[in-house]
C-alpha cells in the first residue's frame, strides 16, 4: 500500500512540474547536464548530433524533424540510456520493501 501512495505522489509531482530535459548547444555530448523544466507549449525533449558536437533542448512535436531525435517524458535525452524515472523508483522501492 504504501509503494502506491508513493508511486502516486511521484507521477503527480512530475505531471505539476511539467516536462524537463537535457539542455545545452553545441557541445561534447556527456557534457549535457543542465536541466530546463520547458515553457508551455514544449511537449517533447530533442537531441540533435551535427559533427560530433550536441545540441538538447525542448521543442514542439510539430517542429520535430529529421535529422533531429524527439523523445517524450522528463530527461529522455540524456546522453546515457535511462529507464523512466517512475520505473526507477518503483524498483527501488520494492527492493527496500523486500529487504527492510
């Protein structure tokens, strides 16, 4: 019960917030740690790879086009592959459970 309250509070949390992402322009792609929470209207996070160098930011879903990589969800573009942070602590959570 108490794994649904929190997964419950965390999805409310992140919906309240609103989208984040990855932002930087125009560097080494690890070097991209900065998170923006985006304005209105910016419904997708985005990457964009142009001679080695990275650009992440936020951006409209319309405005999405190839050879840009547009992912839904908080810091989908991350450099390093992540699952859903709401993944994340449910997993975590149930392991604290079983062990505590």
């Amino acid at each position: 019960m108490k794994l649904l309250g929190a997964l419950i509070l965390v999805l409310s949390l992140s919906t309240a917030c609103g989208l984040q992402c990855y932002i930087c322009g125009l560097s080494d792609p690890h070097s991209c740690t900065d998170v923006l929470s985006c304005p209105t209207g910016m419904d997708k996070c985005f990457s964009l790879t142009v001679s080695g160098t990275v650009s992440k930011g936020c951006i409209n879903s319309a405005l999405c086009v190839s050879p840009m990589s547009c992912c839904e969800g908080n810091l989908c573009n991350s450099a390093i592959p992540s699952g859903p942070s709401a993944m994340l602590l449910l997993v975590s959570s149930a392991i604290i459970t079983v062990f505590l």
